[in-house]
C-alpha cells in the first residue's frame, strides 16, 4: 500500500477528478450541511423537516480517482461506476437498502488489482459519512440488522463510535463473485470503518450461494449504518455519548 496522497474539493464535480491527481493536499471536507441541522428534531410547529445530510469527496491517488457524493436522507438514488460490476451491483443496493443516495465514480489502476479500487471506495465512502454527519448530535449512533437472503442469513452491528475497528468473517469459498475477488469484500468494510471512524462488524452466519452471502453482508451492513444515522428524537440535539466526542 502506497501513502495516499488525497485532495479536497468543493463539490463533486463527478467525472471531473483529473487535475486532482497528487496535489498532496490533505483531504479535508467538503460540502457538509450537518452543521447546520444541529438542532436535530427541531419540534416547532409546522417546520420543514430538517436538512438532509450530505458530504461531497474527491479522493484522487497514483492509485485510484474517486468522485463521491452522499446523501443520507436518501431515496436509494444511485449513479455508481467502479469498473468491477459485481462491486457496483453491491454498492447499488447499499444505497437502495439504506435509502442513501449515492453517486460515485471511481477509476482505479485495475490493470495491476482490484485491491486499491475497492478500499480506496470503501475509504471514500467511509469519509462522506462521517462528514455528512457532522459533530453527530441527535443520531442514533449504533444499529444492528439481520439480513436474510433466500438460504443465507447475515448480520452486521455498526457503532459511529469515532474508533476503528473492523471484524468480517465471510464463509465465500471462491476466488471470485463475479467479478469481484471475494477477499476484498473485507478490505471493503475496514476501509469504510477507517473513512467514518467507525466499528464495523459482519458476519455470514451460514449460507450456500456465494453471490448470496456477499449480497446478504452489504444488505445488512446499509440496514444497519442507516439506523445508526438516524435521528434519535428523545435524545435529540443531545450527543449519544458521555465522553463529550463522537
Ligand atoms: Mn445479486
């Protein structure tokens, strides 16, 4: 793994990440509107819902060029190209099964692997959250899901805790989902968990189809973050921590 060299930018200007490439700017956020809905669960009679969260990232590596824009009060919207179809088709229903709404372009070096694509997205991703959410007052914070899918069950429990850690265990016994090299599902998730600060885990509990039980891992892993993002209105404005810092 080469050092990252990542870039800030104001938008995502999807398609548009060339003159990006090793600017060696620190990657800093972008367009963040959570700041502005500190007051989650605004309760005054007849006022508009509050504004949907959203971050914006340009990612760009001698490795990978990543446009990223998410939102998470979402309508399971999606524009995702990352060269690995299977990889989209799992991206795709994150975003449908979470009700975000996702454009993401990536172009990655998938001439030398498929490795940097596919956690450097999981990174971006990751980073969009975080961002969108802001100081994360008022959200849930953790959520859990069960995930069937026909004769695969699968679960996933995500803390927004402002920690790293991620622990996947998988029980795919191919090199290959498609297209896809199902040992990157991993690589994946600790990305993500790493980009949003995040703990992450997942677990195949049994299954037959290996399409199936990666399917049933990102389905449960986007049921799961959208709990977590969500608004919690008894605690309301109020951080779901006691440490002082998410
Ligand atoms: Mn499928």
């Amino acid at each position: 793994m080469t050092t990252r060299k990542t870039v800030a930018a104001r938008k995502a200007g999807l398609g548009k990440a060339g003159g990006a490439k090793n600017s060696g700017a620190k990657n800093t956020a972008t367009k963040n509107s959570a700041a502005k809905n500190g007051g989650v669960g605004n309760s005054a009679a007849g006022a508009s819902a509050p504004e949907a969260r959203r971050a914006s990232i340009e990612r760009a590596t001698t490795e990978t060029r990543i446009s990223l824009a998410v939102t998470i009060e979402g309508s399971g919207r999606y524009s995702v190209h990352t060269g690995i179809r299977f990889f989209d088709h799992m991206l795709e229903l994150f975003a449908r099964h979470g009700a975000f709404d996702l454009d993401l372009r990536c172009e990655g070096d998938l001439d030398v692997d498929q490795h940097h694509t596919v956690e450097d997205v999981g990174i971006a991703l990751g980073e969009a959250f975080d961002r969108a959410l802001g100081d994360k007052r008022g959200i849930l914070r953790a959520g859990y899901f069960l995930m069937p899918m026909d004769e695969t069950l699968a679960i996933a429990a995500v803390d927004l805790s402002g920690r790293t850690a991620c622990v996947v265990k998988t029980k795919v016994k191919t090199r290959l989902v498609g297209d896809l090299q199902s040992e990157l599902v991993e690589d994946f998730f600790e990305g993500f968990s790493r980009g949003a600060r995040a703990n992450v885990h997942l677990k195949t509990m049994y299954g037959r189809s290996n399409h199936h039980k990666v399917e049933a891992l990102f389905k449960a892993f986007a049921r799961a973050l959208r709990a977590a993002c969500s608004r919690d209105k008894q605690l309301g404005a109020m951080l779901p921590s006691t440490k002082g810092l998410l």
